[in-house]
C-alpha cells in the first residue's frame, strides 16, 4: 500500500501556500510514499543504514575464515571517507569487501526503484535524481551506476543521476523553488533550512543571476553561508530546538545585512513528513528533535514568523515542505530535457518524490 500527498488531494494551493503540490516551475504528483512489503516499508532496505549492514555483512563471512582486513573498527564506526579509501587503496580484500556490499545494496536498490516505478504516479518516469549522505561518496556513486545497469538489465529503463549539488547544500538551495518570481525579484539572496533526525542546518542561498525569462533561471544558485548543528548529539527538547534554529537564522540575517546582500524576507524549510496547507507536519516528524513535531498546538512556521516577524524592514515569509522535495527542487535548472522525474534520498531513510515540469506539459 502507497501512502502519500498526491497533487489530487490538494486543489486550493497556491504559491505561498506550505507543503504546496502546484509550484512555479513544476507540480508535485506525489511523495512520502510508504510502500509495505512482507517485511515492513520497503524504502528501509535503501538507507545509508542498511549499506553498512551488508558491509557488516560481509566482514562476518570473512571473519569466519580469519579475514577482516578493515580491522577493529566497528562498521557502524567507519567514516565515509575511510570506506571510500579501502576502494581505492592496494588491499584487494579490503576493496572487494566494500564491492560486495555495493552489489548487494545495488541489487536491493533496484528492487526499491523497481517497485517505486509501479506506482501510478510514477509511470513514464524518465529520470531519477539520488541525493542524500549516502549519494555523498564514493561506494554511494557507484552503487548509482551500479543500480542503473541492473535496471537496464531488467528492461527498466530510466536513467539515476546523483544530484548535481552536494545534498547538504541542496537541502538549502532547493527552498528557492517554493518561492514565486516576483518574490525573489529585487533580492540577492534568501534563508533555508535543512531539519533531519541527526542535523539541523541553516544557511544564506545566493541567488546568482536570477533572470526568470531565462530557462537556466537559478541555475546558478549557491549557499553563500551556512550553519550546522548536530542536535543527535545534544538530544534537546522540541522547544530547545527550534529555539537554537531561530538563533542561527537571526545570526545569518545579520551577517547577510551586514555584507548587503539585499536579502528576501523568506525562509524556506525543509522539514521530514507531509507538510500541511498551514504548515503543521500530518505525519512523518517521528525522528526529529525531542517532543512531537504532528501536535496539533505546534507550527513551527509560526513560532519562526512570531520569532522574526520581520527582514529588512519586511514581512517575513515561512514556507515549509518535505525534505525530500525541497532537496528535488535544487535540480530543476537541469532538468528541462524531461518531463517526469523524480528524487531518492539515500539517508537515514529513503525519501521520495515524484515531479512533472510545466514546460513541458504546457508544450
């Protein structure tokens, strides 16, 4: 069973509407499926978690031979960028144990891809945009390619590309597709941020040379600067948090005055789960920061707006959606050649979203 927001369920958006399915540049068919199998969501069986699990895998089997050539280290230890060197390295052993657990999560993953394709929202999909920490490394790229070549096997053809941006900056810079031309049009730069169950990030996302009659329009968009706060570690209250997130956003407004950059008043977020038409979360905020993010009484747009009423000497503006889509929406100036794609985030779980460009379903 396909649990989501589908576009049919959401006649009465408009441009400053959060969670909106109808935005400037494309419609939003569907995302936050929650496909069930036998064994449970079948989005857990591609998560940076589960790759580490079959490398653990792995290490076992060689174990029991008297074979581990990563050594002592836990693998849930490891750094990406240690696992990404034993590919690299002169230890064969070392390297052919990291491949087999990239065969074995891509084999996993095109299952994955394969039953998202099924859904009816997905069907013609011409391409699909990877992000999240895992996309992030190496073994994360090759079992991109890897998994495409499966696919293509099994006569499944769509192309997996990982998304152009580094997902912790496109987790920011996407926020500036929620927003409509003409509210970024005399501005250089707006606020974003990132909310995931182990990090919260902030950060100023410069515009570039935003000409909307120009089909690159943002293409140029990058986060100017940024800030990082891995909560996982502090374990704080629901109120601690936003509390700190309101801090950081009043720290980059500052220092974005500060440096002229002609700021919008709009903060974008992107935030786990199905975001409502007044901003509350529907569902899906279970791994977020102490205390319940689907309260009825919480909305966290409106404790930001209450917070930072204004920008420049403006009305502030909050538009929240789900992670998985804003990290999408950074892609759009590369995607004009087609005209239904769609985004896997690789993270602690598997987001998803589904997208059809304007462009070309007006043509």
């Amino acid at each position: 069973m396909a649990t989501s927001k589908t576009a049919t369920q959401d006649q009465a958006t408009g441009p400053l509407t959060n969670g909106a399915l109808d935005l400037p540049a494309l419609i939003i068919d569907d995302y936050n499926i929650e496909i069930r199998d036998k064994d449970g969501f079948i989005g857990d069986k591609a998560t940076k978690g589960e790759f580490r699990e079959k490398l653990h895998r792995w290490r076992k089997v060689m174990r029991e031979v008297g074979i581990d050539p990563i050594g002592k280290v836990a693998t849930a230890d490891l750094p990406k960028r240690d696992i990404d060197a034993l590919l690299k390295g002169k230890d064969a052993q070392a390297a052919a144990l990291v491949w087999s657990a990239i065969e074995d999560f891509s084999q996993e993953f095109a299952n994955v891809v394969t039953r998202f394709l099924k859904q009816k929202h997905w069907a013609g999909t011409e391409r699909i945009v990877v992000g999240g920490g895992f996309r992030q490394s190496r073994s994360g790229e090759l079992a991109i390619a890897r998994t495409e070549m499966l696919l293509a096997e099994r006569d499944v053809h769509v192309h997996l590309v990982p998304v152009v941006h580094h997902p912790d900056d496109a987790g920011l810079i996407g926020s500036v597709h929620l927003m409509p031309a003409w509210m970024l049009k005399g501005h250089k730069a707006i606020f974003a941020v990132d909310i995931g169950g182990t990090n919260i990030r902030a950060g100023v996302v410069d515009l570039g040379k935003a000409k909307s009659d120009d089909k690159h329009y943002l293409e140029e968009a990058a986060v100017w600067q940024s800030e990082i706060w891995r909560h996982s570690d502090d374990r704080p209250s629901r109120s601690v948090a936003v509390e700190r997130l309101i801090a950081m956003l009043k720290d980059l407004i500052a220092r974005a005055e500060k440096e002229k950059l002609a700021p919008a008043p709009l903060i974008g977020i992107g935030c786990p789960g199905i975001i409502q038409a007044d901003g509350s979360i529907e569902r899906g905020g279970q791994n977020l920061p102490g205390g319940n993010w689907e309260s009825d009484i919480f909305n966290l747009p409106a404790a930001i707006k209450k917070a930072i009423p204004e920008i420049g000497g403006h009305e502030t503006f909050v538009m929240m959606h789900n992670d998985a889509v804003v990290q999408g929406l950074s892609q759009i100036p590369f995607m004009h050649d087609v005209s239904k794609w769609a985004v896997l985030t690789i993270g602690t779980g598997l987001g998803n979203a589904h997208f059809v460009n304007k462009a070309k379903t007006q043509a």
